[in-house]
C-alpha cells in the first residue's frame, strides 16, 4: 500500500495523478512503474485516474527509442488518461533534428549520443541524416508534447517557473530548463507546482513544490508522485 499524507495542495473528488518524473531512456524502469501504477488501480480503483509524464524521455539512458515507442503504445490499463509534457532534452533533441548545429552539439554532450544509438543511428554520423533515421510517428510524438498542465490546486511542468511572474505569463525556457530561482523561493506561486528536471536523492514536497527526478538514470528510482483528493504519496521501480 502506498504510504499517503497530507498533500500541499488538493485535487476535485474522484481524481486521481500518477505524475512520473525524469526517465532518460530507462525503459526497463518506466515498464516496471507502469505495472505498480496498473497494480495500485486495481487495488485502490478511483473513477477519475491520469497518468501524466513530466518529460525528458530521451537521452543518457540505453533505450531512448524504447521510451517513445511505450509512451506511443497508450496507457498500461484501459481507461486511464495520459498527458505526456516535454523536457528539456526533448526540445533540444528537437531543435539538433531540426538542423541546429549549436543544438546538435549540445545534445550529443548531453545524452544525445546513447539516444541516437538506440535508434540505430551513426552518433558519429552526418547530421543530417540523423532525422531520417528517427520513425516520423515518434518525431510526431515529441513535437506534439506539451509543456504544461494544470489539475485543481498543481500545475505540472518539467523545470519549474520563474517566481514573481504570473503563471499564465511564463515562457517556454523556464517551464522546460529553470533552476535557480525556482527551486530556492519560498513564496507561493499560485499553484503547487509539480516538477522534475532537477535530480534529488528522494522526492521533495514543499509548500509549493513537489520535485520528483530522483535520478533513475544515474542509479536512483524512477519516481511517481501520486495525488488524491488532499493526500500525496509515492511509487517507485
């Protein structure tokens, strides 16, 4: 059983979030996550269930294709809604496919490497043809991610916000890539705000955050906050 307790925010009746934090191309563990959310659904059914993702599916880890490819393939039990934000590394994967060379540097430095190897593609390759090589149906999938979601007292991105602006004024850069001075600010951002991006040894809750990249990539779990009603708890693989 889930270990719950007092949540910093609150969700309507009969919803319930599995937010999944930072995966980096651990197959193995999103597969092994997914099966102890489908066992707690049914252990513990609730009407309203949404799986939502926080980004940063790609690179570092050895299947980054196979990430996509699972997230592509639909929720692990029917009925269950999925929301799927992007991260960073995405954007960047994006931008490097796009044919921006400083982007393309960036993200062979930052995982790039493994991530393309998984698709089987030459790293060491001409870039241009690294597009070729990625299914158009997943680069269909990462340019259709979005960058954030809100359920009753949370908002979900993948890096944070930048405090003292408002939260429908934020822009892309800091949704996807802030660290400081989110992460240090005490003050309240007019939502809890649910996030990864950031590795931290076990998962923070705060009165306006809730961090949840334990680092799986780099020998930690992979993490799913879990949210209902006035409560939070944790699942992990």
């Amino acid at each position: 059983m889930i270990d719950l307790r007092p949540a910093p925010a609150a969700l309507p009746a009969g919803r319930r979030v599995y937010a999944v934090g930072d995966i980096h191309g651990c197959d193995d563990r999103l597969a092994a996550l997914h099966a102890a959310i489908a066992a707690d659904l049914v252990c513990r059914p609730v009407a309203a269930p949404l799986l939502l993702h926080i980004g940063d599916y790609v690179d570092r880890g050895p299947d980054s294709a196979g990430v996509v490819a699972r997230l592509l393939a639909g929720p692990p039990v029917a009925g269950l809604e999925v929301v799927n934000l992007m991260g960073n590394h995405e954007r960047t994967m994006l931008d490097a496919l796009g044919g921006d060379r400083a982007a393309g540097t960036d993200w062979l430095v930052q995982g790039g490497r493994e991530a393309l190897a998984s698709w089987g593609i030459d790293p060491d390759g001409p870039r241009d043809a690294w597009a070729e090589g990625v299914p158009a149906v997943h680069l269909a999938f990462l340019r259709g991610l979005a960058l954030r979601h809100a359920e009753g007292g949370y908002l979900f991105v993948h890096a944070g916000i930048r405090p003292g602006v408002a939260l429908a004024a934020q822009v892309a850069e800091d949704l996807l890539r802030i660290r400081q001075p989110f992460l240090y600010s005490e003050q309240a951002f007019g939502a809890v705000v649910v996030h990864g991006h950031t590795p931290v040894k076990a998962p923070v809750v705060r009165a306006n955050r809730i961090a949840i990249d334990t680092g799986a990539v780099f020998g930690g779990p992979l993490t799913a906050v879990v949210l209902e009603g006035e409560t939070v708890g944790f699942l992990a693989a």
